[in-house]
C-alpha cells in the first residue's frame, strides 16, 4: 500500500515560493536560509473541489449503507473535524466531504485491505468527477502548470476553488505517473494555499 504522495505529504514547495510570500509579508525566517523545499497539506483544498461537483453527490446516494456508516465513524476521529472548513459548506456537501474524509483516512492510517479499498473507491469517484475535466492528461508524460490553470480558471467566482482543483489535477496526475512542470506562475499558487489553510484550519464556531 501507497504511503507517499500528495494524500500523505501534501504539495511540495521550494524555499523560494515561501521566501517570496514571507517577503510579501514584511516577515522573515532564518530557517528558510537552509531549507530546500517543504509540503503543505492540502486535504480541506481536494476534498472542497470533490464534494462541490455535482456529479460526486449523485455517485455517494448509491453507496452501501454499511460501508457508508464505517466510512463516517472513520471520518469522526479525524483531526479534520476541528477546522472551520465545514462552514463553508452546505449540509449536503458537508455529509459528502465527510464520506471523502472518511475514505482518505482509511487510506493513510489502515494497513489492511480496508485501505486499498478505499483508494480504489476515492479514486474512481475522483475520475468520475473532477478528473473528466482533466482527460488531457491521459497519455502525457509532462504537462506544463499553465495548462491546468486553465481548467481552474473556469471556478474563478467561487473563492479559493480554483486553488482546490489544481491541487486536484496534482493528485490526478500524480497517480497516472504524469509530471506537472512547476514553472511559470507555480510558486503563486503558494500564498493562496497558505490563506485558504489559514481560514479554514482556525477552530469551529461554538
């Protein structure tokens, strides 16, 4: 079974795309003189851009009901549980991104066939879905980040969902063995990250 990736180590960044944004930011970290890069996570970021398509709900309404309920226990003892992510959701994407959570639990703490279920079921919802929309990855060996862009470029008027599906196309590409080239305008991407995390991650309402 799989323990690395994004679903386990998040998105990988140099030093320069963080030194930017701390530059930006009128701050600045020693650390960074020596560091070559890090990952930030970005579990709230896949599972907004899957439970916002359509065409995820309609997939989950057909899920076993046993396998669903031992989903959602599983997605109960997540650390997820705390953000302020699940504001930001209405009660059926809410119920949605749960079963996801639940799903990538399985696959990053479950060493048993459990985990590999999982992976099979959160992958084929995600080609089922999000990864339609990135069918021209099919084939490739490297695809340039401006290509994914523009895919994302379509849910500009949804706050931070353009950021939610190039880390989906991340992930997508990853697992066919597709490598994104992270020039141009990648290292952008980075503060946007960092604001979503930092809105989403503070702890729920009471």
């Amino acid at each position: 079974m799989r323990t690395q990736g994004i679903l386990f180590q998040g998105l990988y960044f140099s030093t320069k795309a963080e030194g930017s944004f701390l530059k930006e930011e009128f701050s600045y970290c020693k650390e960074l003189q020596t560091e070559t890069g890090h990952y930030i996570d970005v579990t709230y970021f896949l599972l907004y851009a899957l439970c916002k398509n359509p065409k995820i709900r309609k997939m989950l309404e057909t899920m076993e009901k046993d396998w669903k309920e031992y989903i959602l226990s599983a997605a109960e003892k997540s650390i997820y549980q705390r953000g302020a992510f699940w504001e930001y959701l209405d009660k059926g994407e809410r119920e949605n991104a749960q079963i996801l959570l639940g799903l990538l639990e399985e696959i990053r703490n479950c060493h048993t066939s459990r985990a590999e279920k999982s992976w099979i079921a959160f992958a084929y919802l995600f080609h089922k879905s999000i990864g339609v929309e990135y069918s021209f990855l099919e084939g490739e060996k490297l695809v340039s980040f401006e290509k994914i862009c523009s895919v994302a470029e379509k849910y500009q008027e949804i706050p931070f969902l353009p950021s939610a599906y190039i880390c989906a196309a991340f992930f997508w590409a990853e697992s066919q063995n597709i490598e994104i080239q992270r020039n141009g305008t990648y290292d952008f991407l980075y503060p946007c990250l960092k604001e979503g995390r930092k809105i989403w991650e503070r702890e729920k309402s009471l």
